[in-house]
C-alpha cells in the first residue's frame, strides 16, 4: 500500500467508523459483518456435489473413496462446466449485500467478496490459468455503470495470483431478463448471446479457465458462456460465484 493510499485509508477510518457491510451496525473493524448477520449466512460446505457445487443433505463418507461426490441430479442432467462452487446457499443477507453491491456505488463489500471468493474456489484456483468474467452487454454496462463480475475477478486475481481477462468472452447479444423463464426458454433466450473474442483464441486454447459471476441462479448464464468457452478449445471450465441458488434458497425472485 503506498503512503498516499494508507493516508487516504486512515482518514477514511476517522471519518467513516466501521459498519457491519449488511445491516450498518457499528463494528470493530473494516469489511467485515455483524454476528447476526454473519449467522444468517448459509455458507457452503462439505459434503456438496462436485459437478454443480450444491451441498449435499448427507454425509457419504462412509461410504465414498474419498474422491469427488457426483449429486444425482448433476449424473443425470451434466452441466456444461466442469465444477462449480459457490461461497453461501442464496437467501436474504447475500441477496441484499449483492444487491447493494451490483446496484449502488457502495463497493465495501468487495474485499471481503474478493477473500470468500478465493477460500471458496481455493480448489480450482491453485492450477487455474485464467479468471473470466461474466460479461454484461454493453447497454446493460453504461446503465449500471460497472460489471461487478469484472470486480469481482480484479479482487479474485489480486489475490491469488491468477491473470483475470475480462476481453476473452463477449455478449453480443442483450437478452431480456431470464426472470419467470422455463429452462428450455433460458437456454433458448441465451444461445448466440456470448461469444469469445476471436484474438483471444489463443489465450485461452487448452487452458484451465475459472468463471466467475455474482450469482448462479438456474446455471443457464453460466452453461452457455461454458459452452462458448470449450468450443473455442478451453481445457477446463469452472464455475465460482458468491451465492447459488439451490431448490431451498428459493426466496420469491
Ligand atoms: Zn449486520
């Protein structure tokens, strides 16, 4: 940190003390939240499916060899990526966080979106070789000012290392919302709306590639630039995101 940011960042803390980042409660420190909202939280944890990153009701490991665990549904209806992890189940507190995040110029959350993001994907950041972002197109981005998947991977590659490249897959197509929609018409709504970027071929032909979005609701967003990605000759795809959406977190959206 240089001397102008550490003065700017001191300042900061004498002008602006500590809130919890969800509910605005006084804290102790920076980036951080309150125990009742941390307690909120339904963070993902073992044991989950490794394919579509949902936690999994029960404890195999009685029973498994100690390798990844495969859900049932991801056997049988394989997502177009290779795994996916998400850092907590979808639900109020996430919801407005991110919220918070996408849609205002509150950005405080963002360390500490940056920190859960790389725990969480820690298993499929250590030999990835690139970070992309969900891209947004280019109306939606002067609406909203900013894609907060690009943040999101900034944080992401700052701390671990991993180059992010937010030029390598594009939306061509702007698509109307995927609110209300069936599977069938998502996957509809989407095909052509992503595309990689033709001089970025050759960054990404057999790499190891990790995609990173806010959040994964029904996974048609992020089969579909998936898909795009191991067409153009990708070696690995996976998926990580800050909530997911799974048939208990459904809260009315
Ligand atoms: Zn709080």
């Amino acid at each position: 940190m240089g001397l102008l940011s550490k003065v700017a960042r001191s300042t900061a803390d004498a002008i602006v003390p500590p809130l919890c980042l969800n509910c605005r409660k006084p804290l102790g420190s920076h980036d951080a939240l309150c125990a009742a909202c941390w307690r909120q939280l339904r963070f993902i944890r073992a044991p989950l499916c490794d394919r579509l990153g949902i936690p999994l009701p029960f404890d195999p490991s009685p029973y498994a060899s100690g390798g990844p665990i495969v859900s049932a549904g991801a056997l049988a209806n394989p997502p177009d990526w290779d795994r996916a992890r998400a850092v907590a189940q979808f639900g109020p507190v996430i919801r407005d966080m991110i919220h918070a995040f996408k849609y205002s110029d509150r950005h405080d959350a963002r360390t500490l979106f940056g920190r859960w993001l790389a725990d969480t994907g820690a298993g499929m950041l250590c030999d990835a070789d690139l970070l992309i972002p969900v891209p947004l197109h280019r109306w939606r981005l002067i609406s909203r000012k900013f894609n907060q998947a690009v943040l999101l991977t900034q944080e992401v590659s700052g701390l671990t290392g991993v180059p992010a490249d937010p030029f390598v897959l594009q939306r061509v197509k702007a698509t109307p919302t995927q609110v209300g929609l069936t599977e069938a018409e998502r996957r509809h709504n989407l095909s052509g709306a992503f595309k990689v970027a033709p001089a970025a071929r050759a960054r990404i032909a057999g790499r190891n590639l990790v995609l990173i979005d806010d959040v994964v609701t029904t996974g048609s967003t992020a089969g579909a630039c998936a898909r795009v990605l191991k067409r153009a000759g990708a070696a690995r795809v996976d998926v990580l995101a800050l909530a997911l959406v799974t048939d208990d977190s459904r809260i009315g959206r």
